[in-house]
C-alpha cells in the first residue's frame, strides 16, 4: 500500500515541479474510476495528512506568536500576502478578527493578488507580479510582521512582498507546503507544511491550503489570546453587530459571572452593553466606571483588570 505522502517521481528542473505540491500522489493515480464515495474517503484520509502537517510546526509557530504579540503591543501590524488560494484565506481569517475579538481595522491586514476582483473570480496572472507585491508592502515598518502564504512557495508577488517587508525592517514569514521554496530566501521565519502531493495533482486548494488554513486559525487566536482579546475561553471581545451575537453577548456574561438571564441584561445594559465592562463589574464588585478605567489601564485584559481590582 502506498503511504500518505508516496509521489510519483517526476524529475524536472522547472521549479513549480519542485514542489511536492506538484508531484503526483501514488494513493489517488485511479481516481477517476472511483465510485463518489472512495473519492471522499480517499480525500479524507489526505485531510488527516494536513492536521499532522500543522502539529510539526506548532513549536516554530508558537515563536511566531511571542514574536507577533510582542509587536502587536507596540502598535505593529500583521500583514498577509497571497494570491489565489492562499491569498482567500489570509483574507477570510482578518475579516473575522474585528467581529470575534473587536479588533480595530488595520491591525491584521491581508492583501491578495490582483485586489479584491480575485476574492470572487481568479486571477491567475497577478500572482506573477513581483513589483504588484513590493508595492503592497511598501507601507510596512520595523514592528509589522509579514507573512506571505503560498502553497508553492514560489509565487513572485510573494517574494516581492517579503523582499520588501524585510528591507523596511519587517519580520518577515513564508508558509508554505515546499521545503525547497525560492521565496523562503526572504523569509526570517519558513513554516514549511509537509502536506506532500495533492489528491488531485497541482490542485493546492485541498491538502495544502487545509493545512494553511489552520496555521491561520491557531496564529491568530493564539495571537489574540496573548493580548487580552478573551478570557478564559471565553469571546469577551465579541461584538454583538445582530440579534444572534446580542444572545450570545447574555451568555457568555452568565457563564462568566455565574448569573441570571435577567441579571445579565441588566449588567450589559448598565455597561452600555459592553461586555469586558460587564463581566469586571460583575466579578469585582466595582462600578461601571471603575471598571472601564482598570481595562483602559490594562489594555482591555479582562483577567489583568480583575487581578487590579482584587489587589491590596
């Protein structure tokens, strides 16, 4: 039986097929003679590939996240650059961040190839523009982070765009499913997934931007997580923009302080519907207004603000 990452070899000096993103996956050669049903068991079975992928890396990526928090604090920014694919996901992992975690725009910024005609249709050839990717980070200063995603690792707006972070004292980051990546050379840090050969050869939107997509996800919680954005594992950061996130705004804040429906309301109503506020208010027994002010002084840390209050 071949095993999960056994490629056919194919032997070549054109980068792409450099990458084990590009070779041809032993397991999945008869795939169109597959009943529907062996299909997603074979894909599944690859899915597992991408989570044992992400669990190599957590080590190197738990540093990116000392490193980006320590930033962050300082006023830096996170930036991701992608195209295709890769690009999406950067994209779709900073939106969610301001109505999780209440996290003021500019903060994390994702910038695709091709702008943002290429989040709905592709456009496969922005991603060959290395001066279109200088460009996008021609802003980036010495306490930004720049993490370029590129299933490849060989995508030239990528390049570009690290080229550039790092020159403007940026630290700069690849993830990537390829070891032998031609962007890497620009990156200080190089998250390599090994996330082998696709079910569908070349075809990065599964394995690889799998993989990707939870390096994202435990980047940026973890990043939030580290700079007071929840308590407990609780989003305290939520904001309720409709009627399904204003319910969850009374739950969290009785599972946090241990009260009644209608005492929640009443806190959250009192607190102008400020959530932090709230919960601090509740579990110290101070004032609305203390409350506020032991946040501001924390930097909106909820357990930082709760330990002040209980000081001596």
């Amino acid at each position: 039986m071949p095993t999960p990452h056994q490629t056919i070899d194919r032997s070549s000096d054109d980068d792409q097929l450099s990458s084990p993103t590009e070779q041809r996956l032993e397991a999945s050669t008869g795939l169109d003679a597959l009943p529907s049903v062996e299909v997603l068991r074979l894909m599944n079975d690859q899915d597992r590939v991408a989570v044992d992928a992400v669990a190599a890396v957590l080590p190197q990526l738990a540093d990116l996240v000392d490193l980006a928090a320590e930033r962050f604090r300082r006023g830096g920014v996170v930036h991701y650059f992608g195209a295709g694919t890769s690009g999406r996901l950067g994209v779709l992992d900073a939106a969610e961040l301001l109505p999780t975690f209440n996290l003021e725009a500019g903060r994390v910024v994702a910038h695709i190839a091709g702008g943002q005609a290429a989040l709905v249709n592709a456009v496969e050839d922005a991603e060959d523009s290395e001066a279109e990717g200088r460009l996008a980070a021609a802003r980036l200063g010495p306490d930004d982070v720049a993490i370029g995603l590129a299933a490849s690792g060989n995508t030239p707006y990528v390049g570009g765009a690290l080229a550039a972070a790092r020159e403007a004292g940026a630290h700069t980051v690849l993830v990537s499913s390829n070891p032998r990546a031609r962007v890497a050379e620009h990156a200080d840090t190089d998250i390599v997934l090994d996330t082998g050969a696709e079910v569908l050869t070349g075809s990065t939107r599964l394995k690889a931007a799998t993989a990707e997509k939870l390096v994202l996800n435990g980047f940026s919680t973890a990043l939030m997580v580290a700079v007071g954005r929840t308590w407990s594992n609780l989003m305290v950061s939520v904001v309720a923009t409709n009627e399904k996130l204003r319910h969850r705004t009374v739950r969290i804040l009785r599972d946090a302080a241990g009260v009644d429906e209608a005492t929640a309301r009443t806190l959250l109503a009192e607190a102008d519907g400020e959530l932090k506020t709230a919960i601090v208010t509740a579990l110290s027994a101070v004032s609305v207004g203390e409350a506020r002010d032991l946040l501001a002084a924390h930097a909106g840390s909820v357990r930082d603000a709760l330990a002040a209050a209980s000081a001596p």
